[in-house]
C-alpha cells in the first residue's frame, strides 16, 4: 500500500471513530497530521495543508519558479521543494530565520519583512507560483486577527501584480471574517479562477482558509494604494 494510500485509509478509520465526538475528533486529527509530519521529517504539519491543496488544485509543477511567503520553519519549502523537482527553484521569505539544515539545493531563502520586497530584490525575475502562509501574531482578538491577515493577503496580491507571470498561480491563507468577500472579489479581478478552500490539516475550529488563485490575468493591476480599513468598533 502506498504512503499516500495509508494516509487517507487512515484518516477514514479516524473519522468513523469521530462520530458523535466532534471536539475530540479534532484534536485526534491534528495530533495524527504532527506525528506524520514528525516520521516523514516535515518542520511542521503545515506541510499537510500544501500537500492536500496541491493534490486537488495543481498549483505546482515541475521546474516552477516558487515564491514563499512566511517561509518558516520550512514545511511548505520541502514540499514545494520536491514538486518542483530539481530544475524548479524555490525561495523562501520570512521575518525569522530559516535553519538551512537538509533543504534542497533548488530552495533559497532571505530574511526580510514581505512588505519590504520589490522587484529588485529578485533582479527582475518573474515566478511561475506565489505562496503565502503568513499570519499576523495573532492576539485572540479575532476581529483585530482578521484584518491582520486580511492586511497581509492584500500585500500578497500587490506582489503578484508585480512578480508573478500571467497564468501564474497564487495560494493564500487568510483567517476569514467580514473582509473575506472583498478580498475574493479582488482575487476575481486578478484570476482566472478564485476560490477558497479548506485542507483536512486546517483546525475545523479555526477561521482558516486558503484562497487558491488559479491563472493571472494578463493586464496588471496597480498594488492598493491603501489597506482595508477596519471597522470603527472591534479593531484594536
Ligand atoms: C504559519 S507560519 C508559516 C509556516 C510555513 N508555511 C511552513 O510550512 O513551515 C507563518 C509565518 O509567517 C511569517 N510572517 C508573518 N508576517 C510576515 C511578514 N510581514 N514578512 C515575512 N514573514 C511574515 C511569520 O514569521 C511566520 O513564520
């Protein structure tokens, strides 16, 4: 049986045992996508989330040129890393240092804030894939979260009218709450296909969602000129 096929005869087994016991069967979930990601050697189990939405949407393929926001500790940068295979190249954007230890000669990685990245900073080179895995510190607060995700979802799309190639493909993950409708209906203007999804990894519980952006349209858009605005009330 392939390792593939293992997990998902796993994850079968472990939702039939679920049934009735919904909160419990989360943290069964998550547990079983660490400790996988534990065996296989992923830094994290954000791993599982790429992998699954790879799976089903095809954003990566072989010699791709990827860029990685809020690369660390590195789980996406394996996967990404194999899928590309070794004439693909990936690059890796964090706040945080990134422990070059046993990452492939195909991934590259820089330590700087997203906001800060121009075109410069790549010598001009387009990418075939963006990604962003970025979240806000989060405060519990989840109005203040959203927007701050929001913020960071909108600097990813100012980059794409800059860095990615037309047809290039774009994954986002935003935390979802009132702000969540306008930023598709920008995906919308930008793509092809836009649509939000959730991977089996994400916490049911958690506002999560990746928006995946399928085929840049050819005209550019100007980046906004201006972030969201929060509301009055709940934004702090
Ligand atoms: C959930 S982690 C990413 C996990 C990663 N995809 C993996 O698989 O290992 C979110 C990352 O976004 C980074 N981040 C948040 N805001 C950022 C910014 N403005 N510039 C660069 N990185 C940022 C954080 O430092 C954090 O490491």
């Amino acid at each position: 049986m392939s390792t593939q096929t293992q997990l998902v005869a796993s994850l079968s087994s472990l939702r039939i045992g679920f049934l009735g016991k919904p909160m419990a069967a989360q943290r069964e979930l998550h547990d079983f996508f660490f400790k996988e990601a534990k065996r296989k050697g992923y830094r994290s189990r954000a791993a599982y989330k790429l992998t699954e939405i790879d799976d089903k949407k095809h954003v990566l393929k072989k010699r791709d040129v990827v860029l990685d926001l809020g690369c660390a500790p590195g789980s996406w940068l394996q996967v990404i890393s194999q899928r590309i295979g070794p004439r693909g190249k990936a690059i890796g954007v964090d706040l945080k240092a990134i422990d070059q230890t046993n990452l492939l000669e195909n991934v590259v990685t820089i330590q700087e804030d997203v906001t800060a990245l121009t075109p410069d900073t790549f010598g001009g080179d387009l990418f075939d894939v963006l990604l962003s895995d970025m979240a806000p510190n989060t405060t519990g607060v989840r109005t203040t979260d959203h927007y701050g995700s929001v913020r960071l979802c909108h600097c990813a799309l100012d980059l794409a009218t800059t860095l990615l190639k037309t047809h290039g493909n774009l994954v986002m993950k935003v935390l979802e709450g009132e702000a969540y409708p306008e930023l598709l209906d920008r995906c919308s203007q930008m793509f092809a296909q836009s649509k939000g999804f959730k991977p089996k990894a994400s916490r049911a519980i958690s506002t999560e969602m990746f928006v995946v952006c399928l085929d840049r349209n050819e005209e550019l858009q100007p980046p906004m000129q201006i972030a969201p605005a929060p509301p009055a009330r709940g934004w702090q």
